[in-house]
C-alpha cells in the first residue's frame, strides 16, 4: 500500500480515483475552477484549527488563502470569543451535526480588516480516516445585503405600523378572485367586531356598512377593479352602543406576485371630523342666520339714526327759533308798552291788552322751544329740583302740540304739588315721548264714541320708605295686549311700521325715571286705553315746598312803569350791543317810557366796543353773548381793564352755567335774559348802575333756575365753575376739545403729571363723575368753543 503524505496532500502524479475520501474532497477544493465558483470555504478540524481555506475567502473576508491554515477559527469571529466554548461548540457539532445544522444559519464574521459582516453558515462533517478524525466543512454566504434590505423592511413595516396606529388606521388587503380578506387588528375594532372574531371574507366585513351606504361602497370598489382606479370612500358602520362611526377608506387595485387581482387600502376613523363637519355647517347656518338678522337689525338702527338726526336737526331748528323768537319779541313788547303809554283811548288799550296776551302766549311757546332744546346739565353732588307747575307753564303749550288736533288733552296738576328730583329738561323729554305715544296709540281708532283724549296728572304719594310724585300719562285708545305691555319698556321694541318709529319712547321715560331713583308702570286693557305712571322722588330740598317761580307775565300797558320826574340828564346812559336791530329799537322803546335810562349807542358786535364806549362814555354796556365777530367775553375783559367805570350786563337768550361763569370771570355785573319782563330788565340796569360794581346782579329767570335746582349759593351769585382758577379753566377747555393729558401738557408747557393734578382739582370742584364729565360739561358751557 503506498504511503499518504502527513499532511494529508496528495502527490501530483496520482489519480483522484486512487485517493483517500480526504484527498477527494482537498482535491475538489483545489480545484481552482471549481472554487472560483463556490462560496467562500473553510475547513476546520476537531481542535478549532482551520485546515483548509479556499480562494473565496480573499474576497468575502479579505484573508489570503494560504494565510488561514493553522489558525484558530476564532480569527474570523467577532470581538475575543471564549476559546472553551468554541472547544465545546465545535465537539457537539461533530458529535450531533443533524441536530445543529437542520437549516443554514446567520452569524457575523470578521474581515481582516475588522469589518463585521453577517454570514449565512452551512456546516457539513467529513471523516477523514487518515487524520484520524473528523473535518468540518463550512460554506459562507454573504448576506449583508439581504440582511440590510430586511433591516430596512422591517423598519418600514414598524414605521407603517406606528403610522397607522397613529392615525387611528387599519391596513387590508383583499383577493377579488377568490373573496378572501385579510386585515390587522385595527380593522377588526373599527368595523366592530369582536376580539378573536374571524372574517374571512370582503363580504362579511360589506354587510357591517349601513344600508344606504353598502351599495355606493360595492360600486366604488368595482369600479376600482375594473379600471384599476384609486379609490376613496367614505362610509358609516354601526357600534356596539347603538352609535354610528363614520370610516374612510382609501385604495387601489395591485396584482400579488402570485397574479392574482387584490385590492389593497387603508381605513380610518373620521367619526370627529365628520361631526366636527356638521358641527361647522351648523354653525354657519347659525351663523348666516345671525348675520341676516344682524343685517336687519343694522338697517333698523340705520332707520334710528336717520330719526335721531332728524330730531337732533328738529331740535337746533327748535333752539334757533325760540332764541329768534324771544329776539323778536322782547321789541314788540317795548312798542306795546310804549303804545299803551300815550294812548288813553280805552278801545285801543282794549286791543293792545289782547295783543299783550297773545305775545305773553307766543313767549312762552318760544322758552318751551328753548327748555325742549336744551341739553340736560347736571352738578354732581346736589339735588336738581323741578317745579311742576312752572315747568308746565313754559313748555305745555309746545307738548300738547304734539298731539293730533283730533285727541284732546287736559291736565289735572293739583296746587300743592311737591317738587321732583328731577332736571326741567329730563321731566320734558321724558313726558314728551309719553304724550307721543299716547297720541299714537290713539291714532283714528274709534274710542267708542268718547272724544279721544290724553290726560295729565299728577299726585303726591307717601309711604314709609318713601315720599315720591307721580307723573301719569293716560289715554284713552285702544289698550295694549299682555304681550305688547310686557315687551313695551324693552329697548327698541315698538309695534310701528319699520322706519315709523324708533322704539325708544317709553325706555327714555324708564331711564330718566331710573337715573332719578323712581320707576315706570304700565296699566293697560283692551279696548279702555293706557296709562303710563313715572314715579318720581319728591325733592328734599329746602324748596320742595316754595312757591313755584312766577311765570312769564302778560305784556301791555297794564305792565308798564310809569314815567318819573327825573331829568333826562341823570338817566342811566346805556350803549346796547347786539345783532338784532329790530330788539335795539324795542329797547329803546322801553327806555323811552322810563327817565332813569336812555340809549345813547349801539352796535351789531363786540368789534370796536372799546373806542366806542371811550367816545359815548356809557353807564351800562347790555352785550349779547352769541353775534357774529369777536367773543363777547374777550371783550368784556378788555373793556373792564380799559375802561372800569363802565358796567357791563349780559342780556341772553341763553341761561348756561359756562356763560354765567364767563360773565364773572370777565367782570361783568349781571346777566339777565332776554324773556325776562322788560321792567325786570330795567330795574336790573338801575341796581347795577347803583352798585357801584359791588355784586352780581341777575335777572329773574335766571335766578329761579337755580332756585328751581336747589343751588341757593349759585343763586346769590356763588358758581361751582367760578371756582376754578384761570389754569383749571384753560385746562378745562382743553379737555372739551379732546385732547390727551399728554396734548394738553405740551399745549400748557407742564408735565402730565401737573396736568393731571388740575384734572383731579376739576373733578371735585365740581363734583363730576370723571374725564367723560367733564368733556361734556365743556362741549355743553362753551367752553371748547373757546
């Protein structure tokens, strides 16, 4: 027998058939077309050397062949295995290979130049007698490309499945030809069904769709099989509550790798969106319909506004003419008086009489116009008073003119009526609206053949807690129903065509009322008229029970003062500055009638009214306040410092608590008005010219206004306003014409600071609420005309 080589090579002179099985297989290995074929290939004995290495591993593990033998296997493991557990390892594989290596399995090998590479490893045992044991034969496939693929696989199905977890979504995929179905878990809970449930089937998980929605959702997936167009439907399916859930599935048609048609998609819940959906289409409905009703209330307050700005027109139309009014005939009573002087036929003196009446009537139409016009004014901290029977002496006429001359009206106002706490121009506005009303109310609706009428009256009422007048507007129309007399104090609620009435009468009436402390009822029935009741506190005051102040007295002869034996040349010498030439010529008629004064000049405004009284040398300048030309304030101020010997009287168609106060401070020595009696007016320039300049004269009208408000200091001539000091008026001014405290102190030269230590002064002299007072008390008393 011929002798093998030990190290189990064979010569190169002998035939593979005449080889041992060790010899056959080192032959095969070495065999170079065959190894550039194979795998990589390593041949390792049972004591963990590597006996053999083919031409692969140069490639795949960047060893040389030749390299390799004699070495541990552990060169081409990883890291610093543990050499006895190799030992351990490489024995149980040689005793039991079946059991190890039933499947090829992946491990990591280490390249020469320490990169570790994933290795699928198939191991087979050969026996090689002439070694006296055995030899394992391992093949090495590179998988690091599959393993880095399937890496990435499972990353993208873990962030698919993260994706659809989070989006409440649930993956199927279903088998047109066959019907089989196939979902996650997701699935299952969106469409309803039991855990553990088994659906096989497309049609099982169709017959969980709502009726009226399965067949739209039978037809898009059809169509989506037929054309092979994506498909995205929406769909409700029922929960186990009785609830509906509202599911959206988007898909399309894919053939398997088997070729088989599927379809594959995804579902999601869309339950709040769809109710959030319905919730926003609610809301715009909500919102379209606020918005037309908003519209319609827009276009009712636009109709208000056109009312308001006709009753504001209305009112400084009303203004202009009571102050035209009582310019006109305050000269027609002068030449009545005059008249009546030297005529003593008793006929005449009849008819001028009547003619005084009908001129004392048109004075008071022309004062109510002025009372109507006039914005309420208010001193915080007292108590304005109202005289009902003065108060409806002057603006009565004019209220029951806003009747229709069909209703009737009658007033029952007993002698001894209280005074209210209440401003004469609130009182006006107030039964105005309710006068109004109750005309309107009447209308020509038939009063079951009474003659249509509106009462006035009033009565004092007491109780313990209690002491207030009642104001009662009554008449005796149709009535209101329950619904209308609830609703009828409501703000803008009337019962008026649209565009025909505002629906702020009777709320005016309640707010005025209410600002006052008292309070508005309304009793009504059917067919037996309405009456309207302001309860109104009675005045507290020290002139609640004083006599009402005198109302405007008759002009004509049986007035006048008879003429008196005094020289013409001690008569008060008068310069008369005013735009009227018409009421400078009845005040020279009226001074004509009385020797103590005598008009010596006059002139249509304030321009020139220094030179003019240096030539004239006048007793008493009687200054208009409102005529074109300069401020007559100004005027007076210069006058008073130029030429102190002559005073100066106010005579106005306005009583104004600015204008009294800017009377004061320019030096003048009284302030009359112009429907004052004529004889009050000239006794007013005697006790001035008598004074010697010493206090402050006023006119009757204008001292019973503030009686009538319950102010006696104001009345003696003590004003809240005159107690500001030059800078608290200035900034005052300021204020009314809208500038900041910042303005103001750049405008004054002054820190805000200081600024708003005059604004704090303002407020409690006199007594307002705050800045907003103040702009209007400014705007109301001139004082941002300035």
């Amino acid at each position: 027998m011929k002798q093998e080589p030990e190290s189990g090579e064979f010569g190169a002179d002998q035939h593979p058939g005449e080889l041992t099985v060790g010899q056959q297989a080192v032959f095969l290995l070495r065999n170079e077309a065959l190894a550039s074929a194979l795998p990589p290939i390593v041949a390792v004995d049972e004591r963990g050397r590597i006996v053999f290495a083919s031409d692969g591993v140069r490639e795949s593990l960047g060893w040389d062949p030749g390299e390799l033998p004699g070495k541990r296997v552990s060169v081409l493991l990883p890291g610093d295995p543990d050499e006895r557990e190799l030992d351990r390892l490489i024995k149980r594989l040689v005793a039991r290979p079946r059991e190890a290596f039933r499947l090829p399995r992946v491990f990591n090998a280490a390249r020469r130049d320490g990169a570790i590479l994933p290795f699928e490893l198939t191991v087979s045992r050969v026996h090689v007698p002439e070694r006296g044991g055995h030899v394992l034969f391992g093949i090495l496939r590179d998988v690091s490309k599959r393993v880095t693929a399937e890496t990435r696989l499972r990353s993208t199905e873990q962030t698919l499945q993260l994706c659809l977890e989070t989006a409440s979504m649930g993956a199927f995929e279903w088998d047109a030809d066959s019907g089989r179905l196939v979902w996650d878990d997701r699935h299952h809970a969106l469409f309803g069904f039991d855990k553990g449930e088994e659906v096989r089937r497309g049609e099982d998980a169709l017959d969980t769709i709502f009726q009226e929605d399965r067949e739209r959702v039978a037809d898009a997936l059809r169509v989506a099989l037929e054309g092979g167009e994506r498909f995205d439907i929406e769909y409700r399916v029922p929960t186990h509550d009785g609830g509906v859930r509202w599911l959206a599935t988007v898909g399309q048609r894919d053939r398997a790798p088997s070729g088989r048609t599927r379809l594959i998609g995804v579902t999601s819940d869309i339950t709040r969106h769809r109710l959030s959906e319905e919730s926003l289409t609610r809301r715009q409905g909500d919102l379209e319909r606020e918005l037309l009703e908003r519209s319609g209330q827009l276009d009712h307050s636009n109709a208000q506004l056109r009312v308001a700005d006709r009753m504001v027109a209305i009112g400084t139309l009303a203004a202009g003419l009571g102050h035209d009014m009582g310019n006109v005939l305050l000269p027609v009573r002068a030449h009545l008086n005059a008249a009546g002087v030297v005529t003593q036929n008793p006929l005449v003196v009849d008819h001028l009489d009547a003619i005084g009446r009908s001129i004392g009537y048109l004075q008071q139409l022309a004062d109510g116009l002025q009372s109507m016009a006039s914005e309420p004014e208010t001193q915080a901290g007292r108590t304005p008073s109202t005289d009902i029977h003065s108060w409806w002496s002057r603006v009565g006429p004019l209220l029951v003119k806003a009747l229709p001359k069909h209703i009737g009206f009658r007033e029952d106002l007993p002698p001894d009526i209280p005074r209210v706490a209440l401003q004469e121009h609130q009182l006006t506005q107030a039964v105005l609206n309710l006068v109004v009303n109750a005309g309107e109310a009447i209308g020509n609706t038939p009063t079951g053949g009474k003659e249509a009428e509106v009462l006035l009256r009033a009565r004092e009422v007491r109780s313990d807690a209690r002491h207030e007048v009642e104001i009662c507007v009554a008449d005796n129309g149709p009535g209101m129903t329950d619904h209308v007399r609830r609703h009828a104090l409501d703000m803008f609620f009337t019962t008026k065509q649209r565009g025909m009435g505002t629906g702020l009468g009777l709320t005016l009436a309640r707010s005025v009322a209410e600002r006052a402390g008292g309070s508005v009822e309304i009793d009504s029935m059917l067919g037996r008229g309405t009456s309207v009741s302001m309860r109104l506190p009675a005045c507290r005051s020290e002139q609640a029970t004083g006599k009402a102040g005198r109302p405007v007295g008759r002009a004509g002869p049986a007035g006048s003062r008879k003429r008196v034996g005094k020289k013409r040349d001690e008569a008060i010498r008068v310069l008369c500055v005013d735009d009227h030439a018409l009421l400078i010529e009845g005040l020279k008629a009226q001074f004509g009638l009385d020797d103590r004064v005598r008009v010596v000049g006059a002139l249509a405004s304030a321009e020139g009214l220094v030179e003019r009284v240096r030539e004239l040398r006048p007793d008493i300048v009687l200054l208009d306040i409102e005529m074109p030309g300069p401020d007559a304030f100004e005027a007076a101020d210069r006058l008073r410092r130029t030429c102190p010997e002559a005073r100066v009287v106010v005579l106005s168609a306005h009583i104004r608590d600015g204008y009294l106060a800017s009377a004061r401070r320019c030096g003048a020595s009284g302030y009359f008005a112009k429907s004052d009696s004529l004889e009050d007016i000239v006794d007013g320039i005697v006790r001035v010219a008598n004074s010697g300049g010493a206090g402050f004269v006023m006119g009757p009208k204008v001292r019973r206004r503030f009686e009538e408000r319950g102010d006696r200091g104001e009345a003696d001539g003590v004003l809240p306003i005159q107690s500001l000091t030059s800078r608290e008026v200035e900034v005052l001014r300021l204020i009314g014409k809208g500038l900041t405290r910042t303005q103001i102190a750049a405008e004054l030269s002054r820190s805000p600071k200081t600024i708003d230590g005059h604004q704090s002064s303002i407020i409690r002299k006199l007594g307002a609420e705050g800045r907003a007072d103040l702009v209007r008390l400014a705007i109301r008393e001139g004082f941002a005309e300035a």
